[in-house]
C-alpha cells in the first residue's frame, strides 16, 4: 500500500473515533492499533511529523484522537460511576485500560528515533487529566509515564516546558507524597518527582524554587516511615540533587533545612530497612549538611 493510502487510513481511523457508536469508536481504535504497529505506518507518521507542515497525519494528532476517545469514554461513565457493580466497573475500568495502552503506544512509538510530538499540547494534554479527580483516578498512572519515560527523556522536551507548567507538575506531585492516592503507587510519585527535579535543575534558577524547601523537609520524615527501599531510593536522590542546587542560591535556607532533617536522616541510617543505595545517599546528605553548617567544602 502507498505512504499516501497509508496515512489516509490513519486519518480516517483517528475521525472515525470520534463516532457516536461505541462499537465503530471501537472498531477503529483496534485499526488504530494495529496500524501503529506497521512498520510502513511508522516511517510515514515519522516523516509528516518531522516536516509539521499539516496537522492531520501526525503522532500530536494520533495522540490527540485517542486520548479524545479515552476522554469520551470515560465521561460516560462518570456521572454514574458510584451505581455501577464491582463487576461493570471491573469491564469498564479494562475498556479504558485498552485504550491507555492504545494512547501509550502512540507515545512511545513518537519518541522511539527521536522526539517527534509537539511537546506544548502533550504537556497540556498531561496536566488537564491530572487536574480532574476521575480521569485521573483511572489513568493517571499512564499519563504520568508518558510525562517521565516519553518526555522528560528528551533535553529537547525539557528545555520546552515552561516553568508554570514544571511548578504544576511538582505540586500534584508533592500532593500526592502527603496524600498518598490509591491508584498511584509511592515509587512511581517519587519517580516524577526525581525526574521533575532532574530537570528543573538544568532548566532555572534555584530561586525559582525556594517555596519547597518545607516540602523536603516533610519527605524526609515519609521517608523515615517508608519500607520500600526502591521509594527511599528515589526521594534521597530527589534530596540530594535539591539541597545541592539550592545551595548555589541561599546556603542558609540549605543549613536551616539541614537542622531540621539531619536527625531524621542519621535515624534512617541506623535503621535496617533502607538499601545499600539508600544508606550511601543518606550519609552523603548528612556530610554536605553538615559541611555547610560548619562553613566547609564537601
């Protein structure tokens, strides 16, 4: 089949989602999905999404059709979500699954040899459906995925979010370290957080920050009470990459800070339950605070 026939067919798929008869939507999600993993598909998509001279034809509008379906049919069932029984929620919940794995492959397919979704209408796209309780409740596990494994992996992506949109992202996150949400589980937060802090530090002044500062010193003290080392790990991590950045502005705010969280951190040390990777983050925390606090170099 011509590239040309090709990507008509994947035009006409992404319209045809949104039909009013759940089983066309259907129908062609399943085209969809197996179009996306044509070979011949993919080298089309790739060439008219690097060219960005038409908005049809594109992953940013493949993506954009699926996670239009995956909305529509969540509103769906919203309003009535609560009168549902566990097992129409359970044949619910794996229909919109499908469809996250459908709105995933477009993802990971766009950025496989190279970035090529419009980075500004992703990270849109991301924090609208981390913003409402349901879509996010259901999959917002996905979304965030996309955000770690598909965008923040790209120096591209990140130089292109704003910092607006960077602070967004870190206060759902801080959010979700205090509130701890059932559909999302403590090592993926903390795994966005390591990710968003990773790249706010190539991205902006430390300044730019200084507000959480209070948040870290409330991790320290979940992280006390955690029993997952890969958690421990990741928060450490996110710790020591942030008091180190924020020392660049106001090592004062970094030596109070130290005050507050020195003990808590020695107490985690002595405990068994953190790894080997966790107690060597630890301890290296431990002497950079305390380095500062006594005015010397670490």
């Amino acid at each position: 089949m011509s590239s040309r026939l090709l990507l008509e067919d994947v035009v006409r798929s992404c319209h045809y989602l949104e039909y009013d008869k759940a089983t066309d939507r259907k129908k062609n999600a399943d085209k969809l999905n197996n179009l996306i993993q044509n070979p011949q598909v993919v080298l089309v998509l790739d060439e008219k999404s690097k060219t960005g001279k038409t908005k049809d034809g594109t992953y940013t509008a493949v993506f954009k059709a699926v996670q239009g379906y995956l909305f529509k049919e969540s509103e769906a069932t919203r309003s009535k979500w609560d009168t549902l029984t566990d097992s129409v929620q359970s044949t619910r919940t794996v229909k919109l699954n499908q469809i996250c794995t459908l709105l995933r492959l477009v993802s990971k397919t766009a950025v496989k040899n190279g970035p090529k979704l419009k980075c500004s209408e992703i990270v849109e796209s991301i924090l609208i459906i981390l913003k409402r309780n349901f879509q996010s409740k259901l999959f917002g596990k996905t979304y965030l995925d996309i955000l770690t494994q598909d965008i923040l992996v790209h120096r591209k992506y990140v130089n292109q979010i704003s910092l607006d949109q960077y602070k967004e992202f870190i206060a759902y996150c801080t959010k979700c370290f205090v509130d701890q949400p059932p559909h999302l589980g403590s090592v993926q937060v903390a795994s966005v957080m390591k990710s968003l802090i990773d790249s706010v530090v190539m991205q902006f002044d430390p300044t730019k920050f200084h507000d959480l500062i209070d948040f870290f010193s409330k991790l320290v003290q979940i992280v006390r009470k955690s029993v997952q080392p890969t958690f421990i790990d990741h928060s450490l991590a996110t710790l020591n990459k942030f008091i180190r950045w924020q020392a660049q502005a106001s090592k004062a705010r970094v030596v109070l800070l130290g005050q507050e969280i020195l003990q808590t951190l020695v107490a985690l040390i002595s405990s068994k339950k953190v790894g080997k990777t966790g107690f060597h983050l630890a301890v290296d925390i431990c002497l950079f605070l305390v380095c500062m606090m006594f005015g010397r170099e670490h």
